[in-house]
C-alpha cells in the first residue's frame, strides 16, 4: 500500500521531520475567515451551564494555539506534523465521517491500535459524534478481541494496519489505518469523507450532547481470569479527570508530552485529553522504544511522560541515558516505584510523581504529595515516603481505607485506624469513579457495594492520612498463617545491588500452607557472575532477605528469568507467574 | 476591646510572625486519632457522582498539607498564622455556628470585612453551613450596605469593626470581628459557639449540597447608576472557575499569594478558593500599603497576586520596588495593563497576566495568552498584543464579539468579521456565568437575551481570533458623528513621559456633540515641571495627541488632577468624571 500512496493530504511534509524545536507558529498566518469553533447548538440549554465534555478542549487549543504543533509523530514510516488548527480540521472529519457511515449517539466506535495520530484523532473525534471510544489493547489475541467487538457491539472499527489480521471476519465495518497520513490511505480516504460535511457545517453542525453523564469511554480490563469487563465512564468524569491530571502534572502550553504509555490504556490515564487542556504538544512513538525515547528525552524539549515502573527501569538503564539539562516530569503507575528508580531518575534530572489509580477511576486517583522537609531526609527514608500511594486526586474525592463491610450497607464501612498497620480495602467515590461495567449489572452492583467502589486493593492508611497499598487482595502470600505482602517482599529484595527487576507470588507448601516464591531479572552486568551458579545466587539473595524480613515473609525459592511476563504498560502478570508456579 | 482580650485560643502565637519563610511543617506531628476530612452524608447519590463544590477543597487540602501554613495575618494589630489544619476546624466552627445561629440552606449570611482572616473563612464557613455568602463592598455608604442587606435579605451579617458603625440598626443579628483571632474577640467566641457541635460530629456532621446549581455567592455590583443589582453565582460555576484560576495562574503548593485584591469584589475573582485548590499559602493585609506589598514581595515569597492596573502603577512606582530574585506573576484586570507598566513590572522581574471579565462571569472569563514568538518583538509591539483582552478562559466556552441582536433570539446574534476594526458586543455563555440577577427576572432575562450573557463590553476581534475591548458601551465618546474610543485615547495620553494615569470622559460640545476630556495625574518628578502652568502641560499633551490620533479623538480639554475617583478595586469611576464634567 505505501508505494502507491499519493502527495502528502496537507501540510505534514512542510514541516521538519525531526527536530521538533524549530516548529514556530507564523506569526502572521490568518485562518481562513469563516473557521469557528463554536458550537451554537444548545439553543435551548440554559446560558449558564454547558455539559462537561473533554473533547471542547481541542476547540478552546485550536482557536488559542491554532498554529502550534500538537501532534508530532516522527519516527513513523511516514512522520507526521499537525498544528492544532490542522489536528481539529482533521477530527472534525473524522466525526462527520462517523457519521456518515451510520455512527449515532450512543453507539461504541473501536479502536485497535498502538500509538499514532489515529488513536490520538479517535479520542477526541469518536467523542465529537457523541459515539463512546472503546479502545482494544493490541496484544490481545483475536479470541479475546472478538469477544470485545461482541459485547462492546462496535458498530465500526478504526483499526492500525498491523493488527487488521486480528480482527474477526465479521459483518462490523473495518477502517484500516497505514499510518501514512497521505492520501491512498483508508483512514485517510475515511476522514476525507467526512471533509464535505466539515466545509458545509463546521463544528455548529456537530450536535453537543447535554447529558454530562453519557458514556465517553469504553475500555476493557485485562482481565487476569475469566472473560474482559467493559469499564463504562462518563463525558463529565473525564473532563474532570484530565483536568485533574493537567494539574497534578502541571502541564501547560510550555509543555512537550512523550507518549511512552500506550493510549488504549485506560484511555491512556486520560492524557490525550490532559495535554489538550494543556494546550501542550505530543509526541507520538508506536512503541515503547528506549533508544528512541532517549532521542526525544534529549533533543525535543520533553517535558512529561507517563509510565510504569517497569517502564522507568527500561528508561534509566538504557545505554543512551545521560543526565538531562531540563526539568521532565515523570509520572510512574502501576506500582510503587523502588528507591533504585528513584534515585537513578533523580541523577538523570527527571522527577518522578507517583500516582495510584484503576481503569475504574480514569487511572490515577491518589498522588503521593511531597512536603519540603523531605529534601532534608536520606534517600532511603525519602524513597519510603514517595513509595506510599498518597493522598485523593484534584478532582476526587476522598479515599478511605476499610474493614470489609459485613452487608451491603455503608454503615457497615469502618475506616482502619491510621497507624500504618492495620489492613483494609481502598474504597473511593465521586466524579473520577466509572459509571458502570458495560451491560453487567451484577458486577457494578457488587464493585459499588457499600456506597463505594470497592477497588480490591489492600492497604494501610499512615497518621498523617497517606495510604500505602500492601497488595492486591489475591496476591497476599498466606506463609505459616501470617499474611505477607508480595510487594513488601519485592521492594527488600530489589534492594539487592545484583537485582535490576523481582516478582513474588505464592508457591503451595506442604508445612506452611504457602511460601514466596522470587522470579528475578539480574542487571546485565551481574548475569554472567551468577550465570553458571544460580543457586550461588537463591543463597544469597535468600541471605539478603533474612537481614531484612520476617521468616515468613523471605522467599522459599528463588528463580532467575531472563524476562517477566507483562502487560501492555508493563505491568507484570503475576497471574501467569502464578500458572506457571502451579506447574512446578 | 483588644485590652480586655484573654490568652491566645490556639497556636497563633508559637508561629513566627514574619518571617513566613522559616514556617516549616513539623515532620512528626500526628494528627488527633479521629480526625477525619470525609463527608460520607451522600448516602443515596451515585457512588460516582459528587456535587461539584469549592467548599470541598478545603478538606483536600486540610487532608495533604495539614501541618502547613495556609493562611498568615502578619500586619494585623494582632497576628495570626492558621496552618491548613487549624483553619479547617475553624471553617467547621464558623459552620456549625451558623447553623446554631439559625441560617438555614439557601440563607443569605452578610460579611462587610476588608481582607482578613474572617472574610476567608467565610468563603468555605458559610458555603459550608450551605448558606450563600453575601460579601458587601467596604467602600459603600450606610444608606447602600442598609439597602444590600434589605434586598438580600441576609439573616446574619459578619462585620469587621471597622465598619460596624455602617450598619442599619435593624433586627439582622451582626457578629462583630475585632480581628485579634483570640479569646473575647466576639467573633472567636461565636466560632467557639460552634466548636463544640465540631467535636461531636465533625464534618460528617454537615449536611451536602446535592444540588451543585444551588447558589454560592450573591456579589452586588457597585452599581454606577439605579440601585446595586445582586449577581448570584452557584456552586458548580465556582468550583469551575476557581481551578481554571489555579490552572491559569499556576497556583500550586509552592505558591505563595498576596491578598492586595479585595476579597469581597466579586468574590476575590474566586481566588479565595482557587489558592485553597492549589493547596498554598496566602497572606492577608488589609488594605493595600504598598510599602507593606513591597515588605513581602521582597521577604515573604511571595508568587502570585492580582490587581487593576491603577494598582500594579502604585506597586511598581513605589519607593520601595525593587527587581525580585524569584518569579512573580500579577494577575491583571480591570483594563489593559498601558506599555509603561508592563515595562516596568517586568524590570522588577513580575510577569503580567492580562486577564478580562465581569462579577457576572465569576471574575476572568478571558486570558491574553502568549506565544513564543512574541519575545522577540519590541516591547511596544508586545505590550500591544498583550493589551487585547484575549481568549477564553480554560473552564469558559468560546467568547464572541456581535451585533445586538435586532429580537430576543440567538439566530440575530451575527458575529462581526475578526477583522480588528468592526465594532460588536462581547457575549458570553457556559458555566462560568452567573446563575441569575437575585430577585429580578426582568433584569436576568434583558442579561441573557439571544442565548448568551450580554457583557455591555464593545469590542473587535482580530484574525487571530483575539477579542480586545474598544470600550464600555456608555464610554464610547461620539465625537462629531465618529465613535472614539476613551480606552484608546487612554493608551495614547498614557505613553507620554509625564503622564502617571489618565481617564478620558466625554463632555458635551456645541458643534461636534461631544468631544473628549482627559483627567491627568503627573508622575511625582514631573508635578512641580508643570505645578505653575497648566495650559502649557495640556498644549504639550494635545501635540502628544495629534501625533497619534484622528482629530475627533484628540481630547478638547486636559485636566491635571491630584486623584481619580476609583472603585474599591481601583476601577476608574467614569460614571464620577462625568458627574463633575456635567457641572461644568
């Protein structure tokens, strides 16, 4: 398809392909007099209310910063460069092509695709035909993606070429996307179909929904057992959302975003819509590519990115580190980042922000505030402090750390005490909680038991009201009849100068019921000290963990893996570690 | 008063007293054991619904950064330091003393206050008690504030005692604040009346306001001609418009605020609770001293505070300025800053925010942003961009600038070119507009005609998409058959080297209709120059002028004045100058 593609659709090629600092808007460019980005169609909405949505952002970014870059996606076979006035023409086609092909209020648009203008263009044009985005994490396998587009009931499919092969032959209207940004592309040809009704219409032809509380996003769960739930959230909760995240991540129009967290994530922890608020600009890069990452952390003013720990160990190892001239911003998810992390990505003059969240919460939801006389604090101690999950989000309300409600009843909801020891479940409410599992009435009732979502997560809540997750309730190790925290157990032994990366499930014991079991990732320059003796190493490390952990808590078993298995962000998959234990 | 008060009620006097800088949160301080900020009275709303409400930022912060410095009273008689702790569980106090006062949902509880620690109480105490606040203009006179109190129909007036001797002697219980913040202070002991429904049920105590278009504040307008008309804002527009503030102003943990702005003056453009969001410390004074701005300016690290430019003149033309070794923004409105100051408050290294709005539209509705470009233009050039009252807000929708409609109807409403030469009103809509004029449907309804809130602001709109204000619609000088514009004129005089501020007024003139007048006030090196000659001060500035303007825009008579009449917040009083130009 690339080699018959046609002359570039707009003014992607006009612009430098690699070197994102000399893109300046014309001082005297003009729009064409007749672009407006009004939407004058709640002619019967009061004048003091308008429905919170997130995809007003991109009209407010392009009538502000018209000629700014938004959306630069370099490293692509065919980069591309987009202006917000160039961005907002093109989503504004895309919804009107939604449209045409029959798309109308309510119903689920997919999207199966890594990083790149396509998804990017979705977030906002799905939205903008009041369609709800139901995004389709790419390394599923095409069961598990048939089984979304059935229940989801995707009326059409925005899906990267790539990844067409996945799709069920099914009755639903595909739309493939190679990603060139040239004419001879479907996707390109699609939104060209859109571009008559853009013309006649502009954004005032476009209906604005004005219920607040429509759905917005689709997104599936991994679902570590049994069949992906759909998360359902709301047009208000992300607007809420991700101006919450633009304000936890001070993102502004100073600011340059690196997409290294894939964007059918969580909708990307809202972020497509956060840098939008922000009037910033994003850099798109189709995969988690550290070399590649370390060329735009060092030459195109990066100023934030998202990531798992995971991600950040890949980050701060990679060959091409070196310590950056100006502030980025890094915020970790997913798990508590180590004070290895930590002080690797301070040396590099990147400052990590912790957050906590769940697909069921927009993504994060608590942020582990600093205070100024941290700085004082070695950074052991310091590290501890930022491990700890933190305080309730700009927009959330508060979190609460609960004794198991004995009914359904909120009365039933009793706080643990704040003594850092005693452990409950996470519990949140408000505006930043999903509005529903996707037709499953039975599981939102029994996830909203007790007046909360009820997150599954185990934690202790400290005096000074910070809530540090202990674990994830089912991946407790109960050893001896004592409860170990699989984390607790991680964080004492990726401690160990050898250790670069470590995982702990529960192996069944025949005495204790059940011990930690250690699946570990050696740094590259310890692998060939303990290469011909890896149980040189089980004795060491096993040494290691007796300094620090209760008999019970120290691992039974220690294994050396050239890799964990993980999830599209990097998050590790503890439940195959956990299949593969039980075939031991 | 102060001689009869008792010991001090809390920790105001084991603070430091000025030197904010050395006020550090105390690492091991614990929280009492049942200190909780939740609010858990929503039983029967969604689990993922929570009413939009400013009060709420309070027990966020209150949560966070309890042990830091929230708010400092350091010029008092007597001062007074809260840390976010202690000021939450007065909020509480003030609450449920209300309440045990009477004030029910949806009462109207007065505050006639200068900047001081109760009138920030207020802003979260009476929201809290779900009453609305009704915050009354110092500057007014006995006979106004007598009939602000009638018309609102306020139960309970809080009133500094300053200006008790203002108030109607009528049946409104007042509860005087002597501002000491300690025992025998009637206003402390009215708090403590409430302390004790605080320790019994805490905030769950305190019933929420499901409904988030309920109202939060009444501001009555100062009213420059008729009777003050009460602008009534609700919850959800507050909420919205204090973060976009935050957003705007980048008001976060590290920002440290200066009160110069009154806070009863349209709410403190929502700044009372914008500061409280951004969880940082703000500093009162009571009036504005600006050698007092300039002591913590220079001493008090301070980042943020807003004025009109009248005031940002007083601040940068001080003796005392100096250029400050740490960012500074001033948040501007009013009128568009003139070259000399930005000039000026740039030098002392403080970046000016131009911002524009109206009491009606909750404060700032539109910001002149900047882009890189423009740093390398000449200041002249610069300071012109930067005086167009620019774009919308980050919570506003889209502002536009139209014809009068001919009917009632939002098809009349035509939008002028973005040309920068055709004339239009300023129309607003969306959820920072205000809810409704109290108690006057006619006016409410005359406000809203064509679907938008009418601003009475005359302005042009450039292609950039940039709205700048020509004029009031009323200041608009028709001079011969032409419109001059008084703000324009203003720029011109302004740039001459004697000149401190200028108003320009229209004056009846036989031949032309009208034609216009200019009222002076010389910088101080320049006073004695011209003390003696008058006439040669206004032939100098009539030759400035015609160097600059058309003919009919040239002032006919100059006038070299000792003050201007001004508002509490330094708005120029032109309906004053024509008072006095109709008696000549």
């Amino acid at each position: 398809m690339p080699s018959t593609l046609g002359p570039p659709l707009r003014c992607v090629d006009s612009l430098p392909a690699i070197d994102l600092s000399s893109f300046r808007p014309t001082p005297d460019s003009v729009p064409p007099p007749n672009v407006s980005y009004q939407q004058s169609q709640l002619q019967d909405a009061p004048v003091n209310y308008h429905p919170l949505n997130p995809f007003t952002f991109i009209l407010r970014a392009a009538l502000i910063y018209s000629d700014k870059l938004a959306l630069a996606h370099p490293e692509g076979k065919h980069s591309a460069f987009y202006t917000y006035r160039i961005w907002a023409q093109r989503i504004q086609n895309l919804a009107y092509a939604l449209i045409q092909a029959g798309i109308r209020p309510g119903d689920r648009v997919a999207v199966l695709s890594p990083n790149s203008p396509m998804i990017a263009d979705a977030h906002f044009g799905v939205i903008a035909a009041r369609a709800i985005l139901t995004p389709i994490n790419t390394r599923l396998t095409s069961h598990e993606i048939a089984y979304i587009i059935d229940h989801s009931d995707a009326k059409l499919i925005l899906v990267d070429h790539e990844y067409s092969h996945l799709l069920p032959t099914s009755k639903v209207r595909a739309v493939v996307c190679h990603d060139t940004g040239r004419r001879g592309d479907p996707y390109e040809e699609f939104l060209s179909s859109g571009r008559k009704f853009s013309r006649e219409r502009g954004w005032a032809g476009l209906d604005v929904e004005t219920n607040e509380d429509t759905g917005a996003v689709l997104c599936y769960t991994s679902g570590t057992t049994g069949r992906p739930k759909g998360v359902l959230t709301t047009l208000r909760g992300t607007y809420l959302a991700a101006i919450a995240n633009a304000v936890e991540g001070q993102i502004n129009r100073q600011s340059t975003y690196l997409w290294v967290l894939p964007m059918f994530h969580a909708a990307g922890w809202t972020f497509p819509w956060a840098n939008v608020f922000g009037c910033a600009t994003q850099i798109i890069l189709r995969s988690v590519d550290y070399p590649l990452i370390w060329k735009h952390l060092l030459h195109s003013n990066v100023t934030h990115y998202c990531g798992a720990p995971t991600v950040q160990i890949g980050i701060v190892n990679d060959p091409a580190a070196r310590p950056l001239t100006r502030p980025v911003t890094a915020v970790v998810a997913g798990s508590a980042p180590t004070p290895q992390v930590i002080e690797q990505l301070e040396q590099l003059g990147i400052t990590p922000v912790h957050v906590y969240g769940l697909t069921y919460t927009y993504g994060p939801f608590t942020r582990c505030y600093d205070h100024p006389f941290w700085s004082d604090l070695p950074l052991t101690e310091r590290a501890r402090l930022m491990a700890r999950q933190g305080q309730s989000f700009a927009t959330a309300q508060e979190v609460r750390v609960v004794y198991p409600p004995k009914h359904d009843d909120d009365q039933d909801m009793v706080d643990v005490p704040k003594d850092g020891k005693a452990i409950g479940e996470v519990v949140v409410r408000g505006n930043i909680v999903m509005k529903e599992y996707f037709k499953n009435p039975e599981a939102t009732r029994k996830a909203f038991r007790g007046g909360h979502f009820n997150s599954g997560d185990l934690a202790v809540m400290y005096p000074d009201g910070v809530i540090a997750i202990v674990d994830r309730s089912k991946d407790i190790i109960i050893s001896g009849g004592e409860n170990a925290s699989s984390l607790a157990i991680e964080q004492e032994l990726a401690g160990h100068p050898h250790v670069l990366e470590v995982s702990v499930v529960a192996r069944p014991h025949a005495l204790w019921g059940e011990r930690p079991m250690a699946f570990v990732i050696l740094r590259p320059e310890f692998i060939s000290k303990w290469a011909m003796d890896h149980v040189a190493f089980e004795v060491e490390l096993k040494r290691h963990a007796r300094e620090r952990l209760p008999g019970f808590a120290c691992p039974e078993w220690v294994r050396i893996v050239e890799e964990l298995p993980k999830t599209s962000t990097g998050k590790i998959l503890k439940s195959s570690l956990r299949k593969m234990v039980a075939k031991l």
